[in-house]
C-alpha cells in the first residue's frame, strides 16, 4: 500500500467531526459500498444514496472523540463516541487508498 490505511481513518474522523461533508465524500471510492447497522442494517451503493447518507447522519448522529483505532488484514477498524455512543467502524481501501467499503455499527 502506498498510503496508511489509519491515517485514512482518521482524516474520515476528523471530517465527520467538522461536518465536512465534501472530504467524507471525496475519501469514497466511485464505486464504494457502505453497510450501515444503525437503526436497521442499510446499505449504500450509490454516489447520491451516499450523500443522502452523510446528509443524515452529521445531522443526527455527529461524532465525537475518538475512542480506539487498529490495524486490520483488512482496512482498519475505527471507534468513536456519537450522541448514541460507541460506534464501530470497518474501513477497507482501494489500491489508491479511497475507501471501497465501511462496514458500520454500534459497539457492543
């Protein structure tokens, strides 16, 4: 890999955490796949579905701190506070380090 997998996941933090909506979804691949097990197990394949995604979720759930962040054979794995709590976040990348699939939910 010619980028670091965990400095990704922590730009995608810091954006989420400022509400920038254009870096969140500039960090996606064009064809990027989101699984999301908030509230019922959603998933996003589109550009448009993706941003009506993030629309909702910085409106609704804003992240805070980060809680914990580690290496994984696959991407990198992600916690962070939300109003709701904990939240679990599994990033894996493509060869550019955009990320291809998150796979998201709380943490129990």
């Amino acid at each position: 890999m010619s980028f670091d997998p965990m400095a990704v996941a922590i730009d995608w933090l810091d954006a989420y955490r400022a509400g920038d909506i254009e870096a969140i979804l500039e960090m996606y691949a064009e064809d990027a796949v989101v699984h999301c097990g908030c509230g019922g197990v959603k998933t996003i394949t589109s550009r448009e579905a993706l941003r009506a995604y993030w629309v909702d979720r910085l409106r609704d759930y804003p992240a805070g701190q980060l809680d914990d962040l580690n290496p994984s054979h696959e991407g990198t794995i992600i916690s962070y506070i939300t109003s709701t709590g904990v939240m679990s976040a599994l990033f894996t990348f493509d060869a550019t380090g955009r990320i291809k699939e998150l796979n998201c939910s709380p943490l129990h």
